[in-house]
C-alpha cells in the first residue's frame, strides 16, 4: 500500500514538473517548482529520509522561491516568445 502512495507522488512530481517546463509566466513556474519541492519533500518523507526532507521543503521551496520571485520582480514577467 505504501508503494502505491509513493508512485502517486512520482508520477505527480512529473506531472508538475512538465507544468513548470510548458508555463509562460515566470511566477507560475517558480509557484510550480516551490510545489515540486514540497512533493518531493513528502516523498523523501515517505522513504525515511526525514532530515533532506525537512532540507528540501525549507531550502527548496522557501528559500529559493523568495529569491527567484525577488529576482523576476526586477525584470519582465512574461517570456518573449
């Protein structure tokens, strides 16, 4: 049972990780990556791996998500193309 929970999560990590590839707007694509990182947190979560989860989901999602939306405030949102 515990292994069908941790396909969902791999095969939601992909999905989302394909919506922060094919999204336009750079701020959805950091939100969609700060959701990567949380899933990927639980998943480590799930395997054991309780410290790099905490790892993750903290510098992973919150960190990195605070400077690249600081980074991107200081430029053009959309993409050119």
């Amino acid at each position: 049972m515990v292994w069908g929970l941790e396909l969902a999560l791999f095969i939601m990590l992909v999905g989302i990780a394909v919506v922060a590839l094919e999204v336009r707007d750079l701020i959805a694509a950091v939100a969609a990556l700060s959701v990567y990182s949380f899933l990927a947190a639980g998943l480590l979560a799930m395997m054991g791996a309780v410290d790099v989860a905490l790892t993750e989901a903290s510098l992973g999602a919150g960190i990195t998500g605070v400077l690249l939306i600081g980074g991107i405030s200081l430029m053009r949102r959309q993409s050119p193309d």
